[in-house]
C-alpha cells in the first residue's frame, strides 16, 4: 500500500516493526525480501512516482573540496538513482575486502567468500541473467572473441554484466504496493532519527513534508538506506540526544568519503593484430538478454606487489591506420603521428596495402583509498525543512593520482611484452589533485563497516556500532571503495542484511 505522506494527520503516531529510510535500491531490495514474512515494514521515500524539482533540491548542499555536484549526482524520488543508473554490474574483488598494508584503513570485516552468495542473489534482482563475471569462454562466441594474454598476469581481463538497466522503481512497485505487510509513505522526509535517554535505541522518526504536514513513525527496528551522503548527514542531524549525531561516537560519520575518480582519454592505444580485438573491449555485446563488456584491470598479484590500488580501463575504436595514411608523414598531428608510427616496430608482418591497424581512445575508472579527510559534515545553510544541508569536502591526494598513473605505466610494458600493440600515456603526474576530470556518482564509505566501533560507524551485520536497533544499508557502509560500480554490492548487502532481520524477528517469536 502506498500512502501520500502530505494526507497524513499531523501529530499521527504509527507503529511498526520496521522502518526503512529510503526507496532506492537498497531500501526497496530489503523489503521485497521481507514481503509475506509477518514483519511490519514501512517504508519511506522522500518523493513520489517522479521526479520533482522541489524534492530533489532538499539534496543541495556545499561542495568545498575538489568541486563535486552534490544536488544532481543522485535522485531523489521512489526508485531512488536507479532511475538514471547506467547498469555496469560486477562483485568487488576478493583484494577488496583485505586488509592491505600498503593502503591505510583497509580490510573489511566480512570477505568476499561471504558476500558470495548474496552476489547469486544480486543478480537475479539485478537482470543480469548470468553471472560469468570471469569466465571468458562464456563470452568467446565459438573461439571468435579471444581475450587480450598479456605476459606475467599484471593485465588482465575481466567482464561486466549489464542490467538492462533495472529501474528498481518500476520493476518493483507492484511487489512493494501488494505486500500485505509493507505499507510506503511517500512524499515523506524523516527529520530525526530520535533514540530513547540512553542514546543506544531508536525510539521513533520524525517526519515531515514539504506542505508542512509533521508525523511520527515509531520502530522496533530501523534501517538507513538514503545514500552515501544522506546516510552520514541523517545520523549527524540525530543529535538532539546524542550531540555529535548517532553512531559518532568516535567521529567516524561523515568521513572517508569516497568515490571512483573518472579519466576520459588518459592513453590511446594502437594494435597492429585486429584479430585479436573481442567485440566486448570497445563495446557492449548482447548475448539474448545478456549484456557483456571485457575490461582491462589489474591482478591481484601485481596489486600486492607493486602497492597499488586497482583501475578499470575500457577502450573505444577510433579509426583504423592504413598503409598510406596521411598522418604517418612528417608535419601532420604529432602525437597521434608518434602513435602510428610504433605500429612499424610490432612483431605482425603486414603488406604494403594491408591497413596496419587500429587506433583507440580509452577511458578509466580508480580506486581512491580511504581518507579521513575527505568527508561530509553539515552546512550552516537550511533546507526547506529547515535543516542543514550537507557539506561536502572531497579530498584526492597525491598518492591516489599516482597510483592511477603508474597503473598506466604497467599497461603500457603489458602491451609492449605483448607485441601487438602500443600505448601512448597522456595523463600527467601532478603534486596535487585539486580538480577531478570526473566521477561515477558513486558515494561511499560515510558509516563504514569495521569490528572496531573507534574506526567505524557500523558492524559486519551493518548495525550501526552502540545502537540495539539501528542499521544501515547502501554504499555508505564500504570500507573501501574497490574499482568496481557499487550497485551490485549494496544490493548483495541489501539481500543480507534482509535476511539478518528475519533471523532477528524469528528468534524472538
């Protein structure tokens, strides 16, 4: 049952067993797990069937470190940004979820062994129709595709999945509006998460709407699910009995912020052995209902040995360099000339009229590691519900520039031992990072998870650390960020997390 929020009483009081905060794809993954279990469920979404300008502007706020647009990176309305994902699915990497030495604040408390059959589950909930994430035989189209042998394993390949992709709003809304236990407010904004003296139980919600109606939800059991920014500054404005926000006893909300910064052209990339470019490395191939792209990333071997975090590179079709082109010849285009010309020293043979090969752009995604500094705090500027906004202080250092550059480094000898191709390097090293040339709108690590409540805001169940009944669900929870899309682990987590609750609620029948 969906309820307009704006027609609820004031001073209405609603009870139930739990409540979660947000319609998006983890929000609206826990519930449909919870449909028909005899567990209350409320669920709560800020807007409505779609979009309105009014509603998303309450995700405005202030951008004070590397320039990052807070108010149009996520959406605010039943579905949540699954109504403008972009679909890229893979699991996190086993490395991701270790503690690594060489990266500060790493290790989750849980692995990826763990995580594994959740990620089954994510894809079924995600459209997927596979989950041959690393099996490139699966993908070869009777040997026509080859993967890329680069020597010594540093290179290799590896696949998205792409939902179609699945707008959890739509896909979902009749399973949610027909659960005989799962009634949705929308239009609804919580204003407080309220626990009772102690500080250590939620107690109940405050909520309004922008037409000035205010009720009240109180929970047995409450789940955060806004988002990777929201999550942190929902338990910062909790503060009428904790001062410093829930969950922030040690001064953990908000921080370690982090994204996956975005290069457009950071090399481009000549091979002389157009045979051995798979359909899947410059473009998405549909198999039926299943949709593939292969990556270039990096192993774990070379990760644990050279210190580095992971990159993703894809690649896209330029041109083709034929035998007599024009820009081998002295005077046109230098760099792009210097380019072509490597095609001569590659180990193919071609004659004089053969084309000699392909020239390609690329594009990269990047791991950011964990920074205490990079974080979200609140603005003194309010809302139209009167409460401070967000306060964004994305930070980027050196050492995160570096380790993507020297990425492209290992690349280039992996191409060059290869012998089939050649890359040319265009992203310069920089003492500072002070401007990104792009993101993924992907926000996570704000409530990150750690068995340690000094280093973390919530537990491997995803309960917040010092709360009975508090948890958290989405990308806000990651200890670190991994290279991969985020969408497919917060659903995993979702699917966890679901069922955690179950375990709860028949344990104490």
């Amino acid at each position: 049952m969906f309820i307009d929020g704006r027609n609820v009483p004031d001073g209405t009081f609603i009870e139930t067993d739990l409540a979660i905060i947000g319609a998006g794809a983890a929000g609206i993954t826990i519930a449909r797990e919870l449909s028909g279990s005899g567990i209350s469920v409320t669920l709560i979404e800020s807007g409505g069937f779609d979009f309105d300008a009014e509603v998303q502007n309450l995700y405005d706020g202030e951008s004070v470190g590397v320039p990052y647009p807070i108010d149009t990176s996520r959406l605010r309305y039943f579905g949540g940004s699954t109504n403008h994902w972009g679909g890229w699915c893979r699991p996190l990497d086993e490395i991701d979820f270790e503690a690594r030495d060489w990266v500060p604040h790493s290790g989750w408390p849980i692995t990826r062994k763990q995580l594994d059959p959740f990620y089954a589950r994510a894809t079924e909930v995600c459209q997927l129709g596979s989950n041959d994430f690393d099996n490139a035989e699966a993908w070869s189209n009777d040997g026509k595709n080859r993967v890329m042998a680069f020597p010594g394993g540093d290179v290799v390949t590896r696949f998205f999945l792409y939902s179609p992709p699945t707008r959890f709003g739509q896909k979902y809304r009749n399973d949610i509006g027909t659960a005989p236990n799962i009634t949705t407010y929308l239009n609804s904004n919580v204003t407080e998460i309220v626990p009772d003296e102690t500080g250590r139980t939620v107690e109940r919600l405050t909520l309004a709407t922008l037409t000035g109606h205010k009720f009240e939800i109180r929970p047995k059991t409450c789940i955060l699910a806004t988002g990777g920014i929201e999550n942190a500054r929902m338990l910062l404005l909790s503060n009428t009995v904790a001062k410093a926000g829930l969950g922030n006893g040690h001064d953990n909300v908000g921080r370690f912020f982090m994204e996956h910064p975005h290069v457009d052209g950071p090399a481009q990339m000549v091979f002389t052995d157009t045979s051995s470019m798979a359909a899947w490395y410059p473009a998405r191939v549909d198999y039926g209902n299943i949709h593939v792209r292969g990556v270039f990333m990096y192993g774990p071997d070379y990760m644990r040995r050279e210190k580095r975090v992971g990159t993703i590179m894809t690649i896209h079709r330029k041109r083709v360099i034929a035998a007599g082109d024009p820009m081998l010849d002295d005077g046109t285009e230098p760099l792009e000339r210097a380019m072509l010309n490597v095609t001569r020293s590659t180990t193919s043979t071609r004659g004089a009229d053969e084309n000699l090969g392909l020239l390609f752009g690329t594009g990269c995604a990047t791991e950011q590691a964990p920074n205490p500094l990079s974080r979200v705090t609140l603005s003194d500027e309010k809302d139209a519900l009167g409460l401070p906004r967000s306060r964004m202080d994305w930070r980027l250092t050196f050492e995160d520039r570096e380790n993507l550059r020297l990425n492209f480094e290992t690349l280039a000898r992996a191409f060059g031992r290869w012998g089939e191709g050649r890359v040319k390097i265009l992203f310069a090293s920089k003492p500072v990072w002070e401007e990104a040339e792009g993101w993924g709108n992907h926000h996570m690590g704000t409530t990150r998870m750690t068995s340690d409540p000094r280093t973390g805001v919530v537990d491997a169940d995803c309960k917040v650390h010092g709360m009975s009944n508090l948890y958290v669900a989405g990308s806000s929870v990651f200890t670190t960020s991994g290279t991969i899309n985020p969408t497919l682990t917060v659903v995993a987590l979702a699917l966890r997390l679901a069922d955690h609750i179950k375990t709860i609620y028949e344990e104490g029948a």
